[in-house]
C-alpha cells in the first residue's frame, strides 16, 4: 500500500502581494496529517484563471487528494466557482438546500433583504458533491476525476475549519487507505540549536529512514520533534514513543514540556496541578503576556489579572513602586522590577507574580541602556528573582522574547 | 516590457505538517511587489530531495527570480545547500568572511566554543555569490542560470528580512527591468463584504483590467485593496489614486482608515493628533487590547496602560466596581463595564477609557448569557457608551472580535 498524498491550493491575489499571512493551510495540513495523509505541496496561487487552472494541473500529478481554498465569495474577485465548474464540465444548477440556508441567515439572523449576489452563492456545478457550509454562505464542494478527489472550501478560516471537520475528514476513511503518521514533539528551553544537537547527535544518528526529526526554533526556545509513518498503527507508536524517551533522556535538563504545547500553557498545567495562583505586571511587554496566558481556556482557575504599567504614574500609583526608585535607577532597573514584582504579588494577592520593564524600541534607547535592554524578576511569597536579557530585534520579535523569557524564569522557578 | 514574475518555495515538512505557519513568504511577497515585480506563486515542499527538486524546475517555468528559505541550518533535516550546489554544478568551499564572522559570533558574543557543525555553515557552493548573513550564522546566496536568478535565504524570520532588505532588494533593478507596482487600501468597519460590494457597486464596474479590487474581511471589518500595474510610475500612481477617492466616495460612512493600517494604529494616530490619553479595563480580552495598543512604536505617548481584571475581587478592588453590582449582575452586564471603565478612567487619569467583560469560552457559558456575550463600555470625561455583542466564534476569534468592536466603538467616541 503507497502512502496517500495531498496538495493545497491557496487562492487569493492577497497570498500573493503578502497583505494576508495564510493560516489555512497549516490547519488543514494538521487535520490531513492527523488521517495519515502526507502534504506533498502546498501552492499558493492569485485570482487569474490561467493560474489557477495551471496548479489544479500540476497538483493531479503529485496527489490523490486536492484542497482547495478561497475564491468563492459573493464579489467579482472570486473566480474559483465558475473555474471549477468548467474545470470538472459542469453547468451551474441552484443547489435548494443551501438557498434555503441563506434565505435563512438573511432573513432570521441578519435581518437584512437578501441581494441577489448573496442568491447567487447557493448556485453550484452540477459535476460537485454539495458540502453543507452551516457557518457561512459559501458552499464547499468535492469533484471526482480520474480517481481523484478535489474539495474547494471558503478561505474564511472559521467556515473552512468547519467544513474540514465535519464534512472533509468523515468522508476520508471511506476514499484513501491510509498509513499512520505519529508525531512527538519535545519543548526545550535555554539551549541554542546547534548545542542541542550535539546533545542528541546519538539517537539522531540511529533513527530509521521512517521516522524523523526536525528541529523547530522559536524565540529562545526549540521544539524537537519525531515524525513516524508506517501502516501498522501500534508498531509505529511503539517506535515514536522509544525513540522519544531517548531523546528526552539525551536533553533532560533543557525538558521544558514533552508535548507540543507553548510556555505559557505549561505554565499553566503547572499551575493547576498546584493549585496555585499568578499575576503579572507588565511595563515593556504591554500585556502581551497577560493575553497569553488568558488565550488558554480556563486560565481563570490561575490567572488573577495584570497591571499594564506603561506610564511612571501608575508604576507608583498602582503598584506602590517608589518615586525614589524610578528617579534613582529609572524604569528599567533591577530595583524598580523588584518593587513591580513585589506590588503586583500585594495588590493582586497571588502565589507567583512577574514583572517586566524594558525598551523595546525602535525609538527609547539610553546610552548605557540600548533598544533590548529588559529587566525581569519574578517572585513567589519567598523569593525574588531578577535577570536582566538583552535582546536585539524588532519590537514585536523583542516583545515576544521578553514574554518568553518571563514565562521561562517563573517556570524555573515554580519548579524550584 | 514585460512584467517580472517571482516564486516563492518555502522548505521544511514543518510547513506541511502545519506545525508553524508561514510567515516569511508574506514579507517577502511585499517587498517584491513594491520592487515592482509580482509573485506568480508560492510553494511549501518539505525536506525532501526530489521534491525541492521538482520544485525548482517548475518555478523555472513561471519565473525569472525565484527566492527560497529554509534548509539552511546547521541541522541533519537541512538540505537546502548541498542539493543547490548539486543543482548548479557547484562543489563545496569554505567562505572566508562568513567563517570569520562565525568564529566572531561563538568566540566574542556567545562565548561558547565553535562546534564543526556551525563552522560547517560557512562553507557554500563554489557557483553562487555569497549574501553575507549579519544577522545570523547561515550565509544566503544568489546562484543564476539560464537568465534566472535564484536566491536562497534562511528560514529564520528575522534573518531573511534583513537579508531581503540589504542584500536581495538593492540587487534587483540591477538585474531586472519592472514596471510599477501600486497599491492602495481602505479600512473599513460595521459593513459585511456583500453590502459593500453593492455600495461601490459602480466604482467597481468601471475599473480598467490593469486595476483590480480586492475585499479582504477580516474580524467584522473589510479592506477594500486597489491594486493597478503599469509602466509610467505617474500615470498609473494618478490612476489608481483617482479610482480611490472615488471608492472612499461610495462608501464613506463606513471608513475608518483610508491607508493600510490595523484598528488599533488609527486608534493611537488620532490620540496623537489630539494629545489625548487612553486607558484600558480588560476582563475577557486578558490584556489582548492593551498588547494591540502598545504594538504600536511610540504608543507610550497615548496609552497609559492597562488594569487586566480577571477575577472579582481585582474588578472592586483595583477598579472599584462596587460588590453589589457584581453580586446583582454579574461581571458580564452593563452595569459592571460601565462601573470598570469608569474606574480605570479614574484610577489611570486618562481622556479615555475602554472596558469589556465577557464570555470567551469554551466553557464558563450561562443559560442567559451564552459563550461569545460580551459587554463593552468607552468613556470619555463627559459620556459613556456601553453595548452588547455577541460572538459565535473559537476563543481566539472570540477575543480577536471584542478587541477590534470595542476599538470600533473607542474610534466612533474619539470621532465624534
């Protein structure tokens, strides 16, 4: 049995001039890998119908399965209906399930007259398999030819993550055999790539072709992770799974979580395992931290809140840093991150608390405190621990170093 | 004249295994179009031979420049080098200033020994020209053929924007002869795209084909891109311009920025121009508008921070909404934003002050307040506003939607 393979066909001038970074694809290719289907490309193509008729072309020569999104809007730019529906020698027909669904939104939800360019969307080539899209206008649609499959899906994300879901992955087992993919992956913190790969060069050099590794940097942190393909699913697991604790064993002390999950999120595993409580105080990370933590569903249980303290006033005001200490050391300074760290740990009564104060840049550098310059402590009810980092980027690259950095002390520090 | 096309191949099976997303293949797609010179098609191949390959070959066919990252690493997955020595007959030299610049790096910077892996990145094909990587250790370089110019950058974010920005960019009228590229964009906010269309419904039809529109929606607001191409940079910047007021025109009740900026940028600009100062009270957002706010450099004018409030007792005792209120209401109710914007105003002195409570879900959803209810309040000195939303979404779309309606509400206020 051969492995089945996959493309994905990106459609929009907006991939192609770059005002829209393109999330799509690495959803969908998480999904089709999850049914042990390989992504063998993914094509990102312009709203020209030459364009896009050319990748549908070259995409049947490398897979079995085609996914294709974007391009099926309501206004002139969307020109993937129309394609497919000469593409597969169609004529186009209104599909009655889905003109219902829309006169259904227009009128019950939106409470607005439905215009005829909204109609138009329930029509569909009579050459497709309707995909019901219940969370927005645009239908999917799934072709047929030459023993392969093509499924067009909205490019909105939240309308194609539901069509993937719930009418795409189902309809996988009963078209494609497939083989397993299983993958682990390993967070590390505090060790550069090359270093790590000295640490590990020995299980590294004797995986199988079958099963690989790859090396994944991301903001002072890299994640490592062990990729196996085979088509007996308990065998292969068994394998990932060996090789994964031996791999562990070879980085133990750079361990910051064996599964594929941020810091932030082992934090607050930690947290919760502890019952413990955590609050930040943020000057140069300006909440991005705070929104971190919070983007985990349940944070709640942990997470009491966070003062933003972007101006010197409510640095004294509200955490009780004092006047002395700011004129004295200025912002960013051991001695006022202490006191942040102190005050927040006070004013929102919690077990752990973090505080960052630095510039970020581009404008604010000082002589003897550069753009990057960040102070960070953190603290829990017996102890204060501070660090000053230097970091050399863009201000959004520095934000998310800092917060990163943060987030590593005071899980050093929870951990003791 | 005809125009430059350019493809983009980015490698690594991370991309295909959606393990991260994208983002260089966007940057680099700006840059290009700004040079004139448009993106044909992009493509993600993973870490595999053939199809890096296979790959090359095609994007021969679509393009004269053809820019790759990834694989370049001092890892046992990177295969980008050896397979482009092969590719252009190359065979493997030591670069003398890349490997002084490494040994600077490891001796005078980290202070770490050089291992042979990283002194191994310094040596490159003998057939290409090598792009010095100031920012990182793995050296770009610029191979051409058949007319063709290939480049090859790190997949490092940070490293392949200043190598597009100093090294690939400054090359190109060198070596191509572009036309112009010129685009133009509208923010706007509180229509959905198919009213939209209809509103500009007339502007639209009369465009020429060297002028296309594009809608790109994107969390309740939609960007109207005008994009025209031409050889006379004046004819076509005048074109262009003309058709856009036209379109700002046709639907100018709902602009809320005529250039290519993010809510929260119009935000800071017009408390810039106002010498007005803003404050925020965050419950469900966690911080997420704050973090918005102060992405922005220079936001340290306008915004004097944030009280993120995500337990009761931090709402009265930071905030001072009253015990009584959240006992009777509830933390997601009109009554309590009002009393939280009001008391940030207060507490953070500001001009004006943004509060939102709500329910981002998945769980903590009551039978009269469903997940996606959210309450948001703005004030200024003189006037509060509060009103509902309701949102359907993912917690990340969740928070995404209330920062941007409660942004929208803070503009419609500061406007007036």
């Amino acid at each position: 049995m051969d492995s089945v393979f996959a493309v994905i066909i990106t459609i929009g001038d907006e991939l192609l001039i770059g005002q829209v970074i393109d999330t799509n694809s690495a959803f969908i290719a998480q999904e089709l890998n999850k049914q042990g289907i390989l992504v063998k490309q993914r094509i990102a193509v312009g709203d020209q119908w030459d364009d896009i008729w050319h990748a549908l072309n070259e995409a049947q020569k490398l897979a079995k399965l085609i996914i294709i999104t974007g391009g099926l809007g309501p206004t002139a730019d969307d020109i993937t209906k129309p394609l497919l529906c000469k593409y597969f020698d169609g004529k186009m027909i209104v599909h009655q399930p889905t003109l219902n669904h829309l006169t259904h939104i227009f009128e019950k939800l939106l409470k607005k007259p439905m215009i005829e360019r909204n109609a138009k969307q329930a029509e569909v080539p009579d050459t497709c398999q309707v995909l019901m899209n219940e969370k927005g206008t645009a239908p999917g649609m799934l072709f047929e030819k030459n023993n392969i499959v093509f499924v067009s899906l909205p490019g909105v994300p939240h309308e194609m993550k539901w069509l993937m879901q719930n009418k795409v992955i189902p309809m996988i087992p009963g078209k494609f055999k497939t083989g397993h993919v299983v993958h682990q992956t390993l967070l590390t913190a505090g060790i550069g790539e090359s270093f790590l790969a000295e640490q590990i060069k020995e299980v590294e050099e004797k995986l199988p072709t079958h099963i690989k590794l790859a090396y994944l940097p991301n903001y002072g942190m890299v994640r490592l992770r062990l990729s196996g393909y085979g088509f007996d699913k308990e065998t292969i697991e068994k394998e990932v799974s060996d090789y994964f604790s031996q791999l562990k064993e070879a980085c133990k002390t750079y361990v910051a979580a064996d599964e594929d999950i941020p810091l932030h999120e082992v934090i607050g595993k930690l947290l919760m395992e502890r019952k413990q409580t955590l609050s930040t105080a943020e000057s140069c990370s300006g909440g991005y931290i705070a929104h971190l933590l919070t983007s985990i569903a349940g944070s709640s249980a942990y997470f009491e809140g966070s003062v933003v303290c972007y101006s010197y006033d409510i640095k004294e005001k509200v955490l009780g840093v004092k006047h002395d200490t700011l004129l004295k050391y200025g912002a960013v300074s051991e001695e006022t991150v202490t006191e942040m760290v102190s005050g927040a740990l006070k004013l929102l009564e919690t077990d752990y608390a973090v505080a960052v104060s630095g510039i970020m840049g581009p404008g604010g550098g000082l002589p003897d405190k550069p753009v990057g310059t960040v102070w960070v402590a953190v603290a829990s009810k017996e102890k204060i621990v501070a660090q000053k980092f230097y970091f050399r980027f863009d201000r959004k690259r520095n934000i998310e170093l800092t917060s990163n950095a943060a987030l590593n002390m005071l899980r050093l520090l929870i951990c003791g």
